[in-house]
C-alpha cells in the first residue's frame, strides 16, 4: 500500500477514535468492522486500548497476521451479524467499510436486511452509553438514507459528522451513533465557516409516524407521499404541488 493511503487511513482512524469520546482514565476493548490488515488497530494499540478486528478478506487478514499486530483477528462477514457476547464492547470503529454492506453481492443478499442484521447486533454487542462510529463513502444520499435508517432501526440515535463539507477532496462523512444514551453530536471539522445550515444530520423519530405495527412504512399513504415529495424537493427535483387530492385513491370504474 502507498504511503499516502496509509497516511489517510491513519488520519480517519484517529478521527474515529477521537469521535467515540473514550474515557481517558483505563483502557477500553473496541470492536474493528473492516480491519483489514490493522492499520486502524495499531492506532487503538498505540492509545493503550486493546481491540478485535473484523475483515471478510482472508488476504488482508494474511497481512494483519504477518504484521504481528496486537489485536485478536475474526474472519466474518459482518452482514451476518457480530457474534460476540452482549455489552462486551466499549466502542466500534470502522473505516470505509459499512457501504459496501449496500451491495448485493450475491442473489440471495437483501442490504436493507444485512444491514439491519449487522446494526443489531452491533448494538448488542455494545455496552450501554459508548458509541460506535463509522467512517464510510457513500455513492449517494439514497444509500445515506439506507445506513442510518436501519441504524436506527436496531435502536441506535445519533447522526452523521461531515468533515470539511465544503471540500472535495477532504470531506469526510462519519456515522456517529450512541447506545442507550443519547449525546450530543459532536461538531464536524471545518465547519466554522461553513454555511447556516447545519451538517449534523440529527436522527428524529418523525419518520416512524408512518409505520404500521410491523414496523414498515405505510406505503402508499398520504403521509407517506407527502414525505417523498418533500424529499425529492430537498434534492433540487422537480416535484408537482401537493392538493387535496395528492394520496387519494382512484374510484375503479368499469
């Protein structure tokens, strides 16, 4: 690997670790998704903290082993879920791995419920009041909108750090989720002199108003259409104006 991607993957490691608010007086076991070949984990050593790494590629493992590094290493795919015993974490990073949980890499893969699956147990494996936080690249806002709301889901709060939003090369989106506690966010980098609005994305649970018992999106409501137009409106589409009819069903006419 280049020095230079070294050099980025250290730079969001610390970030992350910075991120999760560890407290300075012990030393904490933190949860790697993604490890790869431990670069994230030398970091967490060099703290004084110790960790377990996840990776699903055998050859990045291979590297992480060759490596000696000191964390204790799993082979898994974490879209099956983090199989490690309730509370046991103090914190998660993770560095630009969750994204690819977005794709379906196989006919039987559904993201939103490998995501669902991983986000679960991920709170599980926590331990109340610690946070995990995810360092990701989206390809776009629907699969923003896809992460955090199956975060939510499996009972996290929190919301998404945007670091330098308005650089291209430097931004950097982190997903910040509480367990059990909700904190307060904390502020992204370089956002002083960013515009008014601000970059935290807060998690509310106005989007639950809309779901029936099951807990799916009552699809097809008025509430529901109203709330996708006013997305879509968000992004800059075109969307027509919202009436009386808007939602309504059609009369079947023979």
């Amino acid at each position: 690997r280049s020095s230079r991607v070294v050099e980025i993957q250290s730079q969001m490691s610390e970030r992350a670790v910075e991120l999760l608010g560890l407290p300075e007086d012990r030393a904490c076991l933190l949860l790697d998704v993604g490890c790869g070949s431990g670069l994230s984990g030398d970091y967490i050593s060099e703290e004084g903290h110790y960790w377990i790494g996840m990776d699903i590629s055998p050859a990045m493992l291979d590297v992480a082993v060759e490596r000696e590094v000191e964390g204790d290493l799993l082979l898994a795919d974490v879209g099956h879920g983090i199989p490690f015993r309730p509370g046991m974490f103090d914190g998660c990073i993770s560095i630009s791995a969750v994204q690819w949980l977005c794709n379906a890499d196989k006919k039987s893969h559904s993201p939103p419920k490998r995501l669902y699956r991983f986000f679960s147990t991920l709170y599980t494996a926590l331990a109340r009041g610690s946070r995990a936080v995810l360092q990701l690249y989206p390809e776009n806002s629907e699969q923003l909108e896809l992460i955090t709301a199956q975060a939510m889901r499996a009972g996290f709060t929190g919301g998404m750090v945007v670091d330098y939003p308005n650089s291209a090369k430097a931004k950097k989106f982190f997903l910040c989720l509480f367990v059990g506690t909700s904190g307060t966010l904390p502020k992204g980098l370089g956002t002083e002199c960013a515009s008014e609005e601000p970059h935290q994305a807060k998690f509310t649970n106005e989007r639950t108003r809309f779901r029936n018992v099951k807990g799916k999106s009552v699809k097809k409501s008025r509430d529901w259409i109203l709330e996708k137009k006013e997305r879509r409106r968000r992004q800059g589409k075109e969307v027509r104006a919202d009436t009386k009819y808007t939602g309504r069903k059609r009369r079947p006419r023979f």
